[in-house]
C-alpha cells in the first residue's frame, strides 16, 4: 500500500519509524565519561577535504599539521611577532577616475607557531568595512596542499595569495629589520623599503579634506581610553597601578611652581607672554597655566597645557619625558613648539631642590621694555553744536551719551561796548555783552537807534566763544577790555553795578578790581611825586571848591600827566573805577586817601 498522506507536521503516518529505518530519527549519543570529564565524540573530520575546499580556519588546531619541536620554539620565541607592512589592491567598477583601490594592511608573523594575522587600517569615511582582516592562523600556500606559509615567504618586495587576495609587502618594522638582519642574516639590500602605490581616489580625498577642514594627516588624533574599558581590564585582573605609589607616599599633595616666559616677539604680532608651570611630584605629571596681565586683550584661558607626562621630544612621544630634576633656571622647554624659558620659582620650589642638593640658580632679571602709551590727542573744536558734545564723541563708549553740564554761579555780568572798526558807520555804534556764568556763554545785544540805518536786536545769541587760547571765561571780562567776539573787534567801556560788585567780591580772579594791587600799580609811577608833595599840590590845584574830592575826569588827566594811564600802558579803565568807588563816590575820588595810599598803601588795611 503506497504512501498517499503528505510528509508534513499533523499528516505524518504512525509507522514513519519504520519508514526511517531501524534506528529511526533518533540522535545518536555523543557524550562519555573519561576518567570523570564528559568527552564528546563527535567524527573526525576530513582534514584534506577541509583543506581543498579552502576553509583551513576550520581545520581544528588538534588536526593540523604537528609543528617541529614546538616546545622548543615556544621557550625560546614565545610572544616574538614581526610586522611588515603591505598591501592589496581592490578592482573598483564603473568609476571614471579610478581602476582600483589600495588597502594598506599589517601582516604579523608570529614566530612560535608560524602563525599569520592581518589587520587592515581603518580609515575615516572609507565606506568599507576595515579592520581585521584574517584572524591569527596557519595560512597554507596553494590550495589542496597541507603546506604552510612561514618567515621565508615574508620577503620585501614580495607577494603573498592568500584567500584570494595578493598582499604586496614594502615594509617592516625597526625590530623586525633588526631581527632579519642579525638571526636570519639577510642582506641590507634585502631589508631596503619599497615604494608603494597611492591610488588616484585616496590622493584626491586627502588633498580635499586637508583644503576643506585644515586637517593634518600626519599628525595623529588619537582617541582617550574609554572608561569602561579601564573597568573591564580591572576586572580581568589589571586592578591597581602601583607604579606611582612610592610617589604618591612621599610627595603626595606636593607641587613645584616655576615661572616661565615665551618669547614670540621676533614673529607676526607676537608677545612675551608669561606662565606658570606646576610640576606634581607625586606622578611626575605636570600643567601649564596661563599669566593674563591687566588689560592683556587675549581669551580668559586658564590653561595652555593640561596635567600630563610631558616629553622632552615632540616628534617621539613615547621617548623619555621632563623629570624634576631636569629642571634649573635658565632651562629651556619645549612644550608644543613653545619654547618656555624657566625664570624663577617659588619659595617651596627653592627649599625643595635645596634639600636635595641641587639648589637653583638666583632669579634672572629680563630686561622688558615698557610698553608706548598712546596719548590720546583731542582734536580742535570745529565749531559745530557744543564742545561737549564733540568731546563726548571723541572720550569714552562708543554709544554717546549726554554730558553732564558743570554749572557755575547764576549771575550774569553785563557790559557795554564799542565795536572797533575802521568803517565809519560801525563807531558810534553800542552794544550790552551779557556774559552768562552759569554756563560761560556770551551774549551781544545792539539797542535799536533811530536813524542810524542799522536794524538793531540780536546782534549774537547767547552760546560759548573760544579764542586761540581757549574757551572764553569771565577773567576775559573788564572795563576797557579789547575782545574778539564772533570775528568782531569790542572794547568794553562800561558795566552795571551788578557786575562791579561781582568783579570786587572775587579780586582773586580780576586783579584790576583789587584797590591795594591797583594803588601798588601806581605807585610804580606815582610815590615820588607823592613823596615830594608835588602829587598832592596837583590834586589841590584841581579842587576849586576845596573838598578833598575830584571828579573821574579831572583823576584821568591827572594820570596822564604822570604819563600812567591806559593810553601809556598803565592800567585799563577798571582801575580807575575801582579807585573812585573805594576812596571815593562811584563818581569822584578823596585824592588825600590816593596820596596817602601811595605813600603807604597798609593805611588800606585800616
């Protein structure tokens, strides 16, 4: 009776047993006890059919081929790798630019066991994946053969097939030449390096990543152990480093400060820029930190260098690094192609290398030359809007602001004046000059004349006037004064009594309206003729009506006479007032208080 029911789950026959034959679908026990360890047996493969079919990684270790005294190599060279440095070449496909793709690689030999591993070197954006590229194995010649490449077959210049691909090798290593050259005894023309090839593809890409981002290749950017690879290794027995433990028990919490000075004034917008490096004796590791002077126009960073093991030499990191003891004033360091030079230290820096018998040197003194100071220089006032506000553009922030007024007394001086000119129209002319000293501003007002033919009012609003000196100021101000105001010629002839009063309280500053410095001034001209009573005869002569008291005119002849007045260079018409009001009316002089103030001008005091 045939089968009629499919072979599938739920439509299976009961006597499929039977079918299976007479062991069925059952599996096979694999396990047995040896002297108490569970064995498997499991069939012994066919190691030659294994190897024609190209897997020898899957050819177990136990059924390969026996290696020659084996025991032997592994005492002698155990943990003993060569590294050459090679390549292969990749065939790229429909690419304009490019027929193939080089892959350089690291091939290790290790000596123990001729064993064979290859490592790829990951590069960025490589799109491929890079890496290992054969783990560590026996790798055999030639396909169906149980033989095994070995050191021989690793020669400069030379190839290796190995699962398809032919690895050119150009390189080795320093240890690896100096093995080959000295145990194996090859040649120096042998262990000559071999150019290599670049393809187009990687040449571009570097050229551009260099344009684009500033990138050097060369310079490698190596990435900082991860922390839980720190925690993994702990946990595979590498607990505690005890390397820096005698340090750490003797010079724990103990730090030498070294000041240092790097000199970059001979290169574009170069600075001496000043620096502090502290070493820590306790892992010999140290830092750079950063001097910022006042005013020292650079980046608050507070660190040039982080806490590390410095080397003496850049170019080989991994070569011998800067030691406390290396240190002496005067020495030069090189960090990062700074070139720091170590001036002085601090107290502690001093003790410390003094109990250890290697005192430091006295500080050195540098000559530094003082910085320029740029003087500012105001410009001149152009005589648009207020000076104030020109100087507050030209002082200070750059959002201007309003300036603060420095006001003075609220009093206002009055004067009148002639205008001095040549134009026959402008003499008989009158002006009121109001000088305000709240604000030191000048006003000129002309009073309306009939029939004059000038329009009179306004002659200059009020605002402040400079003259080449400066700004012009209340001592510019006296009865017969000679002024420039706005580009006009004023003689002031006359003032109220307002302002005389003010000019008297503040002599200090008007020396005209002091009647002991206007009698002394005089006196120069006059204490002769007053000495011989000439002077005295004079004034008597003028006074018909024997009062002691002559008018402001007859006092004004009288100093011309004596050739003292203001036309000969005495004192301006200020003083005259001034002696009329104190030893007189406001409009007539006591000449006997004249004579006797010339004779001796402290009868004033009195």
């Amino acid at each position: 009776m045939s089968l009629s029911v499919p072979n599938l789950p739920g439509y299976r026959p009961n006597n499929s047993r039977k079918l299976a034959g007479a062991d069925g679908f059952a599996r096979k026990q694999i396990w047995s006890i040896s002297h108490g360890v569970a064995i498997a047996d499991e069939p012994i493969p066919n190691v030659a059919e294994l190897v024609r079919s190209g897997s020898a990684a899957s050819i177990p270790l136990a059924l390969q081929p026996k290696i020659k005294d084996a025991g032997k190599r592994y005492l002698n060279q155990g943990g003993v790798c060569l590294r050459f440095f090679g390549y292969f070449k990749e065939a790229v496909y429909e690419s304009s630019i490019e027929n193939y793709r080089v892959r350089h690689c690291e091939i290790n030999y290790f000596l123990e066991d001729d064993t064979i591993s290859i490592c790829e070197k990951k590069q960025e954006n490589s799109g491929v994946p890079q890496g290992t590229f054969a783990k560590r194995q026996r790798v055999v010649r030639e396909e169906g053969e149980e033989t095994f490449y070995d050191l021989t077959d690793l020669v400069i210049g030379g190839t290796l097939e190995i699962y398809g691909r032919t690895f050119f090798i150009t390189d080795c290593n320093n240890s690896t030449r100096k093995y080959l050259r000295e145990v194996v005894g090859r040649s120096e023309e042998e262990l000559r390096p071999v150019p290599g090839e670049e393809d187009v593809y990687t040449t571009m890409r570097a050229e551009f990543m260099s344009r684009e981002t500033g990138r050097d290749d060369t310079v490698a950017h190596n990435i900082r152990k991860n922390p839980m690879k720190v925690f993994a290794e702990a946990q595979l027995g590498k607990t505690v480093n005890n390397a820096t433990r005698e340090g750490f028990l003797e010079y724990d919490r103990k730090v030498l400060r070294l000041d240092c000075l790097w000199d970059d004034r001979d290169s574009l917008y170069g600075d001496l820029q000043r620096f502090t490096l502290q070493y820590y004796l306790a892992d010999d590791t140290m830092e750079l930190l950063t001097v910022l002077g006042p005013n020292a126009g650079r980046d608050p960073f507070k660190k040039m260098c982080k806490r590390g093991k410095l080397a003496k030499d850049r170019n080989d990191p991994l070569g011998p690094c800067w030691h406390w003891s290396d240190f002496q004033i005067g020495t030069v360091i090189d960090c990062y192609s700074k070139m720091l030079l170590i001036v002085s230290a601090d107290v502690v820096s001093y003790r410390f290398y003094e109990e250890k018998g290697m005192p430091l040197d006295p500080p050195l003194q540098l000559s530094v030359e003082e910085p320029v100071v740029a003087k500012r220089e105001l410009p001149p006032y152009n005589g648009f809007g207020s000076e104030e506000d020109s100087l507050a553009s030209c002082v200070g922030s750059l959002i201007p602001t309003v300036p603060k007024a420095k006001l003075g007394e609220n009093k206002t001086m009055r004067f009148m004046a002639k205008m001095e000119s040549t134009n026959p129209e402008d003499v008989e002319r009158v002006f009121t000059i109001s000088f305000f000293l709240v604000d030191n501003t000048v006003q000129i007002h002309e009073p309306p004349k009939r029939n004059s033919g000038i329009v009179g009012g306004s002659f200059l609003s009020r605002m402040k006037l400079r003259t080449a000196e400066g700004l012009i100021t209340q001592e510019y101000f006296y009865v017969g004064a000679e002024i420039q105001l706005a580009g006009h010629a004023f003689i002031l002839v006359d003032a109220d009594d307002g302002t005389l009063r003010h000019m008297e309280n503040n002599s200090h500053i008007f020396e005209y309206s002091n009647l002991r410095n206007v009698v002394e001034v005089y006196g120069l001209s006059l204490k002769d003729a007053a000495l011989s009573g000439e002077l005295l005869e004079e004034f008597k002569s003028m006074d018909v009506s024997g009062t002691s008291t002559i008018a402001i005119k007859s006092l004004k002849q009288l100093l011309m006479k004596y050739k003292c007045s203001y036309y000969y260079g005495g004192p301006p018409e200020q003083a005259v007032l001034t002696l009329c009001r104190k030893l007189g009316n406001k409009t007539s002089i006591n000449y006997e208080k004249f004579v006797a103030a010339i004779v001796d001008p402290n009868v004033l005091e009195g």
